[in-house]
C-alpha cells in the first residue's frame, strides 16, 4: 500500500514539474502523473508543446511573440 502512495506522489510531481517546463496545463499534468504513473512522464517527455513559425518552419515557443 505505501509503494502504490509513493507511486501516485511521486508521479504527480514529476508530472507538475514536466509540465511546468514543457508549458502544459499543471492540474491534467499532477492528474495524468497520479494515474499513470510512469508512462505520464514519458508522455509529458515526448508532447509536442511548441508552434512552428508560419514564415520559417522553425520551432519556437509558445511564450515567444516574434520569431
């Protein structure tokens, strides 16, 4: 029972920190941690959070108003 109450914290706040860094929604990011446990993580990992310019094709970030 504590191993599956390390899993769910332990998960949520990698998933929060993960999501705070990639710019994803904190409180789905804690939830998807909580519930998958690892795979979360690595899904948090691989998301595709950025936009590509219109005029150059190149990744920037979300934050960023001129490319």
């Amino acid at each position: 029972m504590h191993m599956f109450s390390l899993w769910m914290i332990a998960g949520g706040f990698i998933g929060v920190v993960i999501g705070q860094r990639k710019g994803i929604n904190l409180a789905m990011a804690f939830l998807g941690g909580v519930l998958l446990g690892p795979l979360s993580i690595l899904m948090l990992f691989v998301s595709n959070t950025g936009k590509n310019c219109p005029k150059c094709a190149e990744k920037i970030k979300q934050e960023a108003l001129v490319c």
